[in-house]
C-alpha cells in the first residue's frame, strides 16, 4: 500500500502537467503550424507575423508592419528567416488537395477543403482549452464560495445550498449546456463558457462543504479559532489552501469534462464558430468525406481519446491500482 | 412499502419544483429580449409566428407571473404548443418517447450485460498482463467521445466492412413480415447501442472489477477457495453481494446516457427525443426546448427513485430497516 500523501501528491503534479503541457501547445499553435514565417526580413526590418497570431503575448510584441502583406505570395522585398515546422494555416483552404491521404507533405492529410489536418488539430486546442479552463474556473469559484459559506452558515443557507446542487445535478450536463447556448442566442465563447459552468459547480460546491465540516471538528480550526481569526479570514487563508491539492485534481477532471462537452456542442454544431477549428466541428466536417477519407475521422478522434484520457488518468486512480472511486460522470455519454 | 413509496414521492417534490425553477431561469432570465433570441437569426419571422410566440413567451408580464402561469399549466399537464407546427408538446414528445426508450433500455443492457463478465475476468486475475491490458482499454473507451465512436464505428462496420445500416431505423424496399421488420430494427440499432453504451460501459466495467476484486478478497472466500471451492462457484457466492454497489451505479449512468442520446441519435438519425432537442434548440422552438429540458431532469431525479427501490429489492437488510422505519413513522 503506497503512502497516500505522496501518491496523492503525484496525481496532482501529473494533473497539473497535463494541462500546462496542453496550454503551451495551445497558445504556441501559430508558432507550430502556420503559413507565415516565424521571422522574416521585409525591407530590412525584422518581422514576426507567426508570434504576432499568439494571443495577449502577440499584441504586445507586434508591431503595427505590413500587416496587409500577403504571405502566400511574398514579393522580392521579403526574406523568410525562421519559417515553422508545419507550413500550413488551419484556415487555408485549397481545393486542389482536398482530401489527401497522410503522406509526406501533409502528415495527417487534408480535409475536404484541403486544410492540413494535423494544422488544424494544433490549432484547435487553444477555443477547446480556452472555454473549459474558463468554464472550469467561473465553476470552481461558485462551487467554492457556494461551499464554504453553506459550510460556515449552516442553517437555512446550507439547506439551500444543499438542495441546489441536487436539483442542478439532476440536469445532464450536455442538455444543461445546450438550453443555456439557446436561451442567450448569439455565439461567441461567453455562453458556452457559462452553459459549461452551470454543470460542473455542483461536484466542488459539495466537496468544499464537506471538508470544511471535516476540518471544523479538527486542531487546525481550533488553533485558528484561539488566534481570533475572522470567518473570512479562515476561510481564505486556512482553510483554502488546505483544500488547493484537491481541488487542483478536481479542477484538472473538471477541464476534461468540459473539452468533452464543448466538442459535443461544437460536433452539434452549436459550439465554437467555423472557421475557428474545434475537434469536435473537425469530427463533424469528417461525417461529410465518411468512406473516402478515414484520416478526417481519425485523428481527431485519438487526439481527443488521447487528451482525456491523460487528463481522466491524472484525476481518477491509476487504472493500473483499478481504483474505481470517480469523481463524477462523464457529460455527454 | 407502499407508505415508504409515498414517503419517497413526497421527498421528490421539493426536488421536482427546483427543476421547474432552474429550467424556467435558464431558459428565461437573461437580459435579452426573448421574441428577439426565440425568433432566430434568418429572414423576419411571419405575423402569425410573432403571435405564437407572444402568447408563448409573454414578454410583457414579470417572471414570476409567468413562471406561475406556467407551472400552472405545467401542473394541469399543458406544456404549450411547439412554434414549429402548433403541435401540444406532449404530442410532440410521446411520439419520440419509445424509440428513446428503447435505444436507452438497450444500452443499459449493453453496459451491464458486458461490464460484469469483463470485470469479473478482471478480477479473477489481479495484475496479470490481461488485467492491465484490459484496464488500459477501459480507459481509452471511457475518453472516447461518443460521436468519435459513432464516426469510428460507421466507418468501419458500416461502409468499409457493410455489414450494418449506417443510419435510420428502417431498411429500404419491400414491407417486410413482422419478423423480418424485427431484425431490420436489430440490425439499425446496434450501432447506436454500441455508441451510447460505450462510456457506460467502460465506467461500470472498471467499477465491476473493484468490486469483485473487493468481495473475493474477503475472508469468507478464502477459506472455502481453500476448502476446495472452485472460482466459478465462488463468483456465484459472490454476485449476491456485489449487486449493492451496482445499484447506485444505474443512477450515476442516467445523465450520461440521456445527454449522448442527443448525439448519437442525431448522428444515427434516431427519431427520439434527443433529436427532437437538438432541432428545437436549432429551430429556436421555446416550449419544446423547455418541456424536453424539464423531462430530462425530471427522469434522472425519477432514475433516483427507482434506485431507492431496487436497493429494497437486492439487499434484505435495506428492507428491514427501511419497512420498520416505516411501521415506527
């Protein structure tokens, strides 16, 4: 029998290095995949169009160059230094290798717009991870603050808190979040970031409840309590970071679920816009090239397996020990 | 038993008036203006829509007028009318309900029919090189997204191998005799059984191999294996007490099961309820979206219910306790 603080504290550095590891290659996607150069010279100066793509970073390191200037066919003016490993753009379409098997040139193939499909995985981890880590977040802070003052309170509040979270979680997660992207009407991440969050409150709010219960007949408590410290003050500054390591776990089984519901919105078709590409919408694309191009249906399909699947690894037991205590259930079946 | 029931029915309350709540407040409380949000986004919607919608929707009264007014009608068993055709919603519904109903009851038994023999050969052999192996496969079908599944799934036995119907529920041609009708529909409904189960699946079956693994550690076990008990018999020793756990299981898979029925159903083109739901979200249809949103949350705390009762029916010990609470109530 391993020791259980360490091998608790394992889980959450694998936990937590899934998911830097998936936002770096999120947020580096238009420096991996893309059909501008890396650095180029134009006109002497030094320019960086690929790092400009990235966002927050982009805006500040850009300059406001030829921004006009188009890529595809550069004049004599331009000399590409650093171009990126995969010389194709998620949205550049040519219809005259449309539906290339993987090969040399294109490692994945192409879709039935003959975009590069390995570009276009690349890129669509940055909408998937922006919306379930935003989703994961807005979800954690009002299960948290929900469970802690249900906690603290007790009384009424508990009681309301209570059955709130039972009455939520008898809502399907998938269903919760299509009537919320239906009810708000137009597009953009906002919604789906909220119509994600609705869900996955309700699993936090009842763990932070039930340690602070947990903790409140403790030493901790007592010590703190002799010291004079304030509800508040217990809350966020002992009680919380007592709770972090967990939560941390929780939070990286929370980002796997919400990938998996927005790329069944996004396969519904009613998740991130075309042509921003989601792994789910690639899914969707592909039932239109079913039969004839096995690579579209594939890839993504293992790229997402193979991405919640690390993150289910990193948060429920190890399947080796067959551990079979879960955190919750999966969102869309 | 039946004081127990009613008990049990009267608890639901709170909980189903909670659902209504929620589902009205989604569906209704944010800042924009409903007619605009309900209309969609194409050509200007027609007079006699507006008019549906208006009386659908009533914008110009409060939320808690027309939350009242709705529950109202809720309770007299009115659900409105779909804006689509004009159609009770009920009407709507019940003609999509049974083949719902029947692609779900299959999967439950896909998932339980498949999960307890593959946990159980789990945990005959802890740790041996098929264990794990089986234990990976687990994980990876539980990440699979369903329509990942789906899409993998028609690639391969629909058109490469053509051995199964890629979509729909009935096979072209002839009318054929009732038998014949009852393989086309077996046949049309393997490969979305297959999708919705998948998950279900993996998640039980990785339940099922603790659980045995659990029980057969036990003392009582060793010492008749030791008497000279063979591990068929025991297993059977086993069952009687391993079925508890799988219980509370049945409602945990409710949920996962009723939100992939949406996708598979409109991968498979299934005429039941969750392509009914992803049409009226499209379509923009208000009460559609709102009654199936409803039934859905109204089924899973219904799957709860007959939870509480199946324990009566696995374990005595539950019915004692549960009856006597009830004698002393």
């Amino acid at each position: 029998m391993p020791d259980r603080a360490s091998e608790g504290s394992g889980r959450t550095g694998l936990a937590a290095g899934v998911l830097l590891a998936l936002a770096a290659a999120g947020a580096c996607a238009p420096l991996i995949a893309n059909d501008r150069p890396i650095l180029a010279r134009v006109h002497g100066r030094l320019e960086s169009p690929a790092l400009g793509e990235i966002p927050f970073i982009g805006h500040i390191l850009s300059r406001s160059g030829p921004a006009a200037l188009d890529w595809s066919a550069p004049g004599p003016e331009v000399r590409v230094l650093i171009s990126p490993p995969i010389p194709y753009s998620y949205r550049g379409i040519r219809l005259d290798e449309a539906l290339l098997p993987p090969g040399r040139k294109h490692l994945m193939g192409t879709d039935i717009l003959g975009r590069d499909l390995l570009a276009r995985l690349i890129h669509g981890i940055q909408p998937s991870l922006i919306i379930a880590f935003g989703a994961t977040a807005l979800a954690l802070l009002f299960g948290a603050c929900l469970g802690t003052v249900a906690a603290l309170r007790g009384g009424l509040a508990d009681l309301l808190v209570l059955q709130a979270v039972q009455v939520v979680s008898c809502f399907p997660p998938l269903i919760l979040a299509m009537a919320f992207v239906a009810a708000s009407g137009h597009g953009g991440l906002l919604p789906l970031v909220a119509g994600i969050s609705l869900s996955r409150w309700t699993g936090i709010a009842r763990f932070v409840r039930g340690e602070i219960l947990k903790e409140r007949s403790g030493d901790l408590w007592a010590a703190a309590w002799s010291t004079g410290a304030s509800l508040p003050r217990l809350a966020t500054r002992h009680l919380l970071p007592l709770l972090a390591p967990p939560l941390l776990v929780m939070a990286a089984f929370g980002v796997a679920q919400s990938i998996l519901i927005e790329s069944g919105l996004s396969f519904l078709g009613l998740g991130v816009e075309p042509p921003s590409p989601s792994w789910g919408a690639m899914l969707a694309e592909a039932r239109g090239s079913l039969g004839v191009a096995w690579w579209a249906v594939l890839f993504p399909a293992a790229a997402l397996m193979l991405v919640l699947g690390s993150l289910c690894a990193a948060t429920t037991d190890h399947p080796a020990h067959g551990g079979a205590e879960n955190v919750g259930r999966t969102a869309s079946g | 038993m039946t004081a127990f029931l009613m008990r049990r029915l009267a608890a639901m309350l709170p909980t189903v008036l909670g659902i209504t709540i929620v589902a009205f407040l989604i569906l209704n409380l944010l800042p924009h203006d409903p007619i605009l949000i309900w209309s969609g986004e194409g050509p200007p919607p027609s007079a006699e829509l507006m008019q549906r919608l208006r009386e659908e929707l009533r914008p110009d009264e409060g939320p808690l007028a027309r939350y009242g007014e709705w529950l109202l009608a809720l309770a007299r068993g009115d659900l409105g009318r779909s804006i689509k055709d004009g159609r009770p919603v009920g009407a709507v519904v019940l003609e999509a309900l049974p083949w719902t109903l029947l692609l779900n009851l299959c999967a439950v038994l896909a998932i339980y029919g498949l999960a307890i023999p593959f946990g159980l050969l789990g945990a005959a052999s802890p740790g041996s090189a098929a264990d794990r192996l089986g234990l990976w496969t687990l994980l990876a079908l539980y990440a699979l997204p369903s329509f990942a599944a789906a899409l993998l799934l028609q690639q391969v036995f629909a058109v490469g191998l053509g051995l199964l119907p890629l979509h729909g529920v009935t096979g072209p041609g002839e009318p054929l005799s009732p038998a014949g009708r009852a393989a086309d529909l077996a046949r049309h409904l393997v490969l979305p059984t297959a999708c919705l189960a998948l998950s279900g699946w993996a998640y039980v079956a990785r339940y099922a191999r603790a659980v045995f693994r659990t029980v057969l550690a036990r003392e009582y076990i060793a010492v008749a294996r030791s008497k000279g008990l063979t591990l068929p018999r025991a297993f059977r020793h086993v069952a009687a007490n391993a079925a508890i756990p799988f219980v509370t299981l049945v409602a945990a898979i409710i949920p996962g099961l009723i939100g992939g029925s949406v996708i598979v159903e409109q991968i498979f083109s299934w005429p039941g309820m969750g392509r009914l739901y992803l049409a009226a979200v499209e379509g923009r249809d208000y009460p559609v979206v709102m009654g199936l949103t409803l039934m859905s949350a109204t089924a899973v705390a219904a799957g709860h219910l007959v939870v509480d009762l199946l324990y009566l029916a696995v374990d005595p010990r539950m019915r004692e306790s549960l009856l006597r609470g009830a004698a002393d109530a």
